[in-house]
C-alpha cells in the first residue's frame, strides 16, 4: 500500500492502484450504499461524486506516472459523462495519458464495474506539472 491510499478520499474509497506503467493507471474502488450511495426503487446506487473521484484518482495517477523530477500533478479541469447508474461494489477506474508536454497533461479515463466490466462513466482531464 502506498502512503496516500491510507488518507483523504483514497481512504474514504478504500482506493488502490492495481496497475501503473509510464502514462496509464488503474485504481480500484471499493463503494458502499452507506458511505457513497443512496437507496432508490430500483435497488442502490453510487453518488456521482464518488465515481467522479475515482476517475481523477487514475487520471492523476497516470499523469503522475510521466511526471518530471521533482514534479507532481494536479487537476485543473476535469469533465465526466455518467453513461449509466453504479452500483455499490469493486468499481475500476482506468487511466491514460494521451499528450504531455512540458507543463501540461491530457488524460482521459474509464470508470468501470469491476464485476461485468460495464462502463459506467467517461472522464478526459488537463492536469498541470507543478513543483513538490
């Protein structure tokens, strides 16, 4: 377990980096109906926010993966379009850089239930490389 995953909303998601190679990520999530959802007619499902989350966790975790020494990222927009409802359980969030330069990161990420595999959301970032 890396230190971060134990504090902030890696924690609260029970967050965790399955897979890292330079410019792609994978994060896996563990959401509850008590702590990220909420009960409807037709059983639980997950608060955006929660996924939107999960998202920048690989979005971010990819962009660091080409970072510069000395360097970290951080989010400075971030877009996501929910496909369909989630459900409480293992979700996955895959990330990939799609350009670098020397300031800047394009990314764009999947959200995923890690049951089936269904894709629940699509998010693209611009991430920037600033001092740590």
């Amino acid at each position: 377990m890396r230190g971060f995953e134990r504090f902030g909303m890696w924690a609260n998601l029970g967050a965790r980096v399955l897979e890292e190679e330079p410019g792609e990520a994978v994060v896996e999530g563990l959401v509850t109906t008590d702590a990220h959802g909420f009960p409807t007619s037709r059983g639980a499902i997950v608060h955006g926010g929660a996924i939107a989350a999960l998202a920048d966790m690989a979005l971010a975790t990819a962009g660091s993966s080409v970072a510069p020494d000395g360097q970290v990222v951080t989010t400075v927009d971030l877009r996501i379009d929910f496909l369909q409802v989630a459900r409480p359980g293992r979700l996955v969030a895959r990330g990939t850089v799609r350009r670098r330069t020397r300031r800047l990161c394009f990314a764009s990420a999947t959200v995923e239930q890690a049951e089936d595999g269904t894709v629940i959301a699509e998010a693209r970032a611009l991430l920037t490389y600033v001092p740590r």
